[in-house]
C-alpha cells in the first residue's frame, strides 16, 4: 500500500508538471523546462543496520521557469527540486535551487534571491567550492548542492572579473535518515538542532568574495570566505537510536577560508590546483589553521583509434592535514578514464579509482550516461569501497556498495 | 566556435589584407597567389558586419535514416585585426538547454572558449587546442564551425569549373594548423558571390572524408551572403548532417559585454 501510495503521488506529480509545461508555453518570452525522473538504488550486501534496506526506489522533479525581459538586462530564475524516497525520511526532501532576480548595468551585474554558484577546476574535489552547501543526500560525491540565499554583484574587465556576496540564511547539510544508505554508522540527525558554536549562531550573515582572470594559456581564481563553514566542525552525540545506534548533531563554526585555483594548457594537458587555508574562528577549535590541496591533470586523446571517441585521462592528489576534522581525502590519489563517445546521444563513461596513500583503502567509481530518443536520458553509476580501515571515514560504508540507476524525461 | 562565416570558405585577417591586395586579374601570378587573392577578396567582402543573431536546426542522420535534432541559437561579433567572438546556446534536446560555448576566435594561436553547464552553474575553459573531434555528435569538427582566419591556411588555386551552372574557382586549401584533422580541403568559389558552394575534406591519410554543400544562399545589407542549408555528407561512415539557418540578423548593436563570461551565464 505504501508503495502504491508512492507511486500514485509520483504520477499526480508528473500530471500536474504536464499541465503546467502546457500552460507556461503559451506564455511568450517564459522559458518552462526541467526534468521528472525515476532512480533505482541496489546495494550488493546487506546494510549494517537493521533498519536499512537493499534496494531503493525514488522519485525526481526539477521544474524550471525562466523570463528575460527590458532587452534580457534583466531576468528570474526559478527553479525548484523534490525527491520523494522509497524508505529515507531524510532523502525525500525538497529545495529551492533558484528564486532569483539578475540585473545588468553597464560592466555590473547584480542578482538576489536563492541561487549557486561554483567555482573552482577540479574535477573529483571542489575544495574551494564554498558558497553554497552540499546535499549530500543526494549523492555521496558532493556534486549537487542546495540553494543559498543571496546578493551578488560582479563586474567583468580586461583585468579580471570580481564577485562580491552577501550570504544571509546558513544552510545546513542534508545527511540520510535512518533508514537510508549509504551512510556513516552513526546517524546524524538533521531534524534536531544542529550546534552553532559561535554567539552569532545560525544568524550569522556571511561575506564572501572572488578574484578571477585568464592570461593567454593561464586561468585562475582567488577566493575568500568569512562566516559559518560549510562543512561541520565536529559531530556531537546526543542519544541512541531504537535500534541502538548513536545519534549525533552537526557542529558549525564560523571560519576564514582563503582559496586559490588555476588552470593551464599545454597542448592536449591541462594542469589544475586547487588549495584552501581555514581558520577555525569559533568554538572548542577555536586558532586552528588547516591546510587542503588538490593538484592534478587531465590529459585527452581526441578521436582514440581513428574512431570519433575522445578517451581522457584524470589524475588528481588529494591532501589535507586533517587539523579540523578527518577526511575521506587526506592522502589519496585519484585515478580515471573519461570516455567521450561524440555520438548523437552523447554517450559518456567515467571510470575511476581513488586510492588512500596510507591506508591502501579504495574506493571505485563508474558513472555511464546516454541520451535516448530526443527527451530522455539514462544514466547509471557504481560505487564501491574496498579495504577500508576501522578509524577512517570510508569505514562506515564497507558493506554500502551499489548500483544507481537513473531515468530521467526532460522537457 | 560556430560561426555563420564558415559558410564564407575563406576569411582573412586584417593583417594579411593590408599586405596581399593583389587584384585577382594580374597575369603571370602563381596558383599559390592567386588562390590566396581569392581568399583576401571573400574575407573583404565580408568584413564589416560588425555584429549578428541567427539560430539554426541541425538534424543528424545516420546510416539507418535515424534522425535527432539540435536547436542553437548563435550571435557573433566582428574582432578588427582579430578573430570574433562568439555565442552558442542549446535550445534542444532539453537535457542540454542553456548549455553554452563563448569562444574568442584568432587567427595565429589557439582560441579561448569556455563552456557553461547550467546544472552545475559552472563556466569551464576547455583545451580548445585540438579542433578535430565532432561538434554534438555530428558530422562537423570544431575546426569546420570555427572561425576561418586566412592564416590558417595556405592556398592553390586549381581550375575554373561550373558547379551547377554557377562558374566557381575551385581553389585548394591545406591546414596551417598542425592540430587539424585534415591534410587538405578543395572549395568550389562562387565566381560572382566569392561563396563556397562545396567543400571536400580529406583525412589525415589524405582520403576523401566529407563533402559540404551550400545551397539557398540568401544576401543580407546586400552585401552579406549567407547559405540557408549545409549538408555535410561523411563518405567513410554513411552519416550527414544537414544544418538550417534561420532568423539573420545584422547590426544589432551587440557589444564586448554581450560575450563575457557573466553574459554566457545568462544568456538562454
């Protein structure tokens, strides 16, 4: 019945998007547009606790409206996303990635409202990524992120591009339920209060900046943040759960990031770094100066064996002297292949492994995507962690691997 | 990257112009030169366009008839003494809407282009050194689409030759870029309009690999010559690719500001 009731509620969902797509493309100069998609998630081995499950059902919608208008000097931007999980409490979850208004004067562009922005070169870390926070529900690698509250200005020249940010309204990371998998071993609960251990608390109206510009063959960024870090400090036991697991609460603190990236091309090369410095201004850490780096390259042969496939080669070192809290990337080497199949339904496989200098823990990845017909695409992505050792983080998911699969309609 | 010049075979740099205004009716000229005088005299009577918008359709087809459909938007902006600037953006399929290149295009080293994923947020500067490879899975390179600066080529003129009863140049041009994927190209020159009306691309191994046809060229400020239709035909693999242009606008008064970064994060 619970699954009846789940899929019931999945296809009002796609009826109403349906209805909406028709009412919207009436509408001149409005540009309605998204996805709505399934996921299957299976894991090979059964989970460590008792509440968790082995295969996994949910349900996608990311619908999208945008309007330009005064000669597009001006626009907004709206777009909302909802999961709905067979099992997690924590993963169905909602968000507003965009509800934001941009406008353009002369060499200035100002926007306001819930938006994102990335920054950084990297591809299997965004170190210096830090204005908005990850949603790390939805995927373990950190990749999508939730919508931050705030206003930009920036300003491109011929000596560079600055962006200022005014940040209010701290976001706290999404982490699975109970029920929900992977996860660590112990649950962090998110619907209680997290610890803000600064006096201004979750109030704290966060300032940021970046610096970036390009010279010839040379590309870099230059970043600063001051206010409550993104990533928790610390994680606070506060009970145990029914099935006698410990529950523990985030802690933030607020923090001075320094950031740094470039790239550079050398023939079919490109050489990337990114480093971040972290002060710890706030709370029990309070002084501590932390250090985290990654430096690699991409390397690509465009059309492998005279065929159209372009076959390129990531590597990227992972360090960070771990002074505020342990990370899965202290001393690991990340290793992948990045097929680029140039087909009419541009077909892409990225296969990789990143592996700890000192533990000899690894953990591999393949993520596989397609287009197919016109509307749909299909991807599919395995994770897996071997070796893993009982003080590290991965430890946690040692029994987690799995196979995600994602079928996605977009209009 | 894409770049309404290419239907232009030829294109010339200003630099180049100054120096090389040998009339095309001067006797005793080599083949060399007076393939390169025809390609100075195509690159002059399209230059001063200073801006346009146009969008096109692109269907791609296989062997078996399958057919899938890109739609771009395209504006560009005229560079003096340079390469342009210019600005793709997907409309279609809806999986990559508001993705979008912003490439600054130059003759003698290698272009900027940066591509933007709306999903991500992210502006990524690529490796644009290497042109070879398919745009979107079709029959067109990068290197076919970009920008054709004269000094990426060295030219021979070949024969006078009517094409469909249209009396054409045929004049051969070999890549001076060493990333190309091709040893040669032979272009047929409208006579009167100094339009490519088809081109064949030879492989590395000098094998004939593609044929382009222009057709339903269509002038703009009367002056500019733009094709309505390009069929580009691989003869190795049995696929094409067939490009329609739409919605020419000239002058529109784009600027610098229209092709930074910020403006390609906006510009669906």
């Amino acid at each position: 019945m619970k699954q009846y009731l789940q899929s019931s509620s999945f296809a009002a969902v796609v009826i109403a998007l349906t209805i909406m797509t028709a009412a919207f493309k009436t509408v001149q100069a409005d540009q309605f547009s998204g996805y709505v998609g399934v996921q299957t998630r299976n894991f090979f081995q059964d989970p460590i606790s008792p509440e968790q499950h082995n295969n996994y059902l949910s349900a996608v919608a990311e619908p999208e409206y945008f309007h330009a208008w005064d000669d597009a000097t001006q626009n907004l931007e709206i777009k909302l996303f909802y999961r709905k999980d067979q099992y997690d409490d924590q993963r169905t979850h909602g968000d507003i990635r965009e509800l934001a208004w941009t406008g353009v004067y002369d060499s200035w562009e100002v926007r306001a409202g819930i938006s994102k922005v990335f920054w950084g070169v990297a591809e299997t870390q965004h170190l210096v990524d830090i204005v908005n926070q990850t949603d790390l529900v939805e995927n373990i690698d950190g990749e999508d992120k939730l919508g931050q509250p705030m206003l930009r200005a920036s300003t491109e020249h011929d000596w560079g591009t600055l962006n200022f940010f005014i940040l209010p309204g701290f976001r706290e990371r999404t982490f699975p339920g109970a029920e929900g998998r992977p996860r660590t071993d112990v649950i962090i609960d998110t619907d209680r209060d997290a610890i803000y251990d600064s006096s201004s608390g979750k109030e704290h109206v966060d300032l940021a900046a970046r610096y970036s510009h390009y010279i010839g063959e040379w590309e870099f960024g230059l970043s600063v943040f001051s206010g409550t870090g993104r990533d928790p400090t610390d994680f606070v036991p506060v009970a145990v759960s029914a099935s006698g697991e410990t529950v523990v609460v985030p802690v933030y603190s607020l923090i001075n990031q320094l950031g740094f990236d470039g790239q550079a091309f050398f023939g079919d090369w490109t050489w990337k770094l990114e480093a971040a410095s972290i002060e710890v201004r706030s709370g029990n850490k309070k002084g501590i100066n932390s250090f985290k780096s990654v430096v690699g390259f991409e390397y690509t042969l465009v059309g492998l064996a005279e065929t159209n496939m372009d076959l390129g080669f990531v590597v990227e070192y992972h360090y960070s002297d771990q002074r505020i809290t342990t990370t899965v990337f202290d001393n690991d080497l990340a290793t992948a292949l990045r097929f680029v199949f140039n087909d009419a339904q541009s077909s892409e496989i990225l296969a990789g492994i990143f592996t700890d200098a000192d533990t000899q823990t690894i953990g591999s990845f393949i993520e596989a995507s397609r287009r197919l017909g016109e509307s749909w695409t299909l991807e599919a992505q395995v994770r897996t962690f071997h070796g893993t050792k009982e003080d590290r983080p991965l430890f946690s998911y040692r029994f987690d691997d799995f196979a995600q699969i994602d079928l996605n309609y977009h209009f | 990257m894409i770049h309404s010049r290419l239907k232009d075979a030829f294109v010339i740099s200003t630099l180049l112009l100054t120096t090389t205004l040998t009339p095309v009716l001067v006797k005793a000229e080599t083949a060399e030169e007076k393939g390169l005088a025809i390609a100075v005299e195509a690159d002059k009577r399209d230059s001063g366009f200073t801006d346009f918008t146009s969008s096109m359709v692109m269907e791609l087809r296989n062997k078996q008839g399958d057919v899938s459909t890109r739609t771009i938007r395209l504006k560009t902006l005229e560079v003096k003494g340079d390469g342009d600037k210019s600005m793709s953006i997907f409309d279609e399929p809806a999986d990559v809407k508001g993705t979008a290149f912003l490439t600054y295009s130059h003759a003698l080293i290698p272009d900027e282009q940066w591509l933007y994923l709306p999903a991500l947020k992210r502006v990524k500067r690529i490796n644009s050194k290497n042109k070879s490879g398919p745009f979107m899975g079709s029959e067109f390179a990068y290197e076919d689409l970009a920008s054709q600066e004269v000094a990426k080529y060295t030219y021979k003129y070949i024969r006078d030759e009517k094409l469909n009863d249209v009396d054409c140049f045929v004049v051969e041009r070999y890549p001076a870029y060493e990333h190309s994927g091709y040893t040669r190209q032979l272009a047929w020159v409208n006579k009167d309009r100094y339009v490519a009306e088809k081109i064949e691309f030879y492989d590395r191994k000098n094998d004939l690999l593609k044929t382009l046809i222009n057709s339903d060229y269509k002038q703009y400020l009367e002056q500019y010559w733009r094709p309505s239709e390009m069929l580009m035909e691989n003869h190795q693999t049995g696929k094409s690719t067939l490009l329609r242009w739409e919605n020419y606008v000239f002058k529109t008064g784009l600027s610098d500001d229209d092709f930074s970064r910020n403006s390609l994060q906006r510009a669906r």
